[in-house]
C-alpha cells in the first residue's frame, strides 16, 4: 500500500522494528529504487520516537499490527502520536487472538472514529473466491478508516509530549 502511494507521487516512510528493516528496505530498494520520494526508519512502538518520525502524517496505513496484547497500548499510542485532526489512518488486520482484538477496538474506540469502508460482501468480491472460500470467511479480516476523535485531542494534548513515543509499521505521507 504503501508502494502503490510512492508510485503515485506520495512522499511516503516505512518503519519496522530494528531487526526487519534491512529485509524492509530490501524490498522497498527492489521496487521503488527509480524514486526519490520514500525512506526507511527503524522504529520500535516500545522505544523512544526517532528523530526522523517526529512529523505529523496525512495518510497513515497500518498493516499487520494487532497481534500481541502487551503491543495494543504501546501501538495506539503510536497512533495517536502521528495523527491529527485531519489525517486518515487506515488499518487493516487479521483477527488472529479474539481477545486481543477485542481489547484493541475497545482502546481505539477511545482515541478514533472509525467505519469500514467494505462490507464483507464487497471484500469478498475484491479478494476473489481463492482467499475467501466461505461465506463467513471475510471475518477474518478487519479493515477500519479511522479519523481521531477531538475529544481524545484535547486530553492528549494536556499531555506531556514526551509521553507520545511511537508510530506504526507503515506510515505514509501525502505531498
């Protein structure tokens, strides 16, 4: 997703965990080496925010994020650090741990508004039937468009702005 945005002109950063990145930037390397308008930063959500990420983003697209229980905080306030009023976060992930994913959309429910932006019905058909065997099976993934709730704003920014470390896997930035 984030490739697809840097093909269309998005200035757009990729962040990973420290031990992934040169697989990440590999990959990125491999198909947008002809571009100028991408980079790389390692980034771990239990860490302090690097330097190069202390930017508010338009665009912000996280996948494959909602997986552990002890990373639902550390991941929403990474969210929550890059958001403003005006940027899209779009999420998408598999419903692995009921549990955990349960906690996740409670905390998000806090911070974000959100909706989803296909119905199973309408995943199904974009996914095709080789990804999706069952009729229930589009279950297994979550897509969410999330917009911050001003209200979360606000007691954020009472805040010290040292408590806003982190961001998410893949972040990406408009021009």
């Amino acid at each position: 997703s984030g490739m697809a945005l840097a093909l269309h002109g998005a200035e757009v950063t990729f962040t990973d965990i420290p031990e992934l990145v040169p697989h990440l930037e590999a990959n990125v390397q491999k198909n947008l080496s002809h571009l100028p308008n991408w980079n790389v930063v390692a980034y771990d959500w239990l860490r302090p925010l690097p330097v190069k990420l202390q930017y508010r983003y338009d665009i912000i697209i996280a996948t494959d994020c909602v997986y552990h229980a002890h990373l639902v905080e550390p991941f929403l306030t990474a969210l929550k650090t890059v958001c403003t009023p005006t940027s899209t976060l779009l999420l998408v992930y598999e419903r692995r741990d009921a549990q955990v994913i349960r906690d996740f959309e409670a905390q998000l429910k806090r911070s974000f508004k959100y909706k989803k932006p296909f119905s199973s019905k309408r995943l199904r058909e974009l996914l095709g039937d080789e990804l999706i065997l069952r009729e229930d099976d589009a279950d297994w993934l979550t897509i969410l468009e999330c917009k911050r709730r001003k209200s979360d704003m606000k007691r954020s920014s009472s805040k010290k702005k040292d408590s806003l470390q982190c961001i998410p896997d893949l972040v990406s930035s408009s021009s």
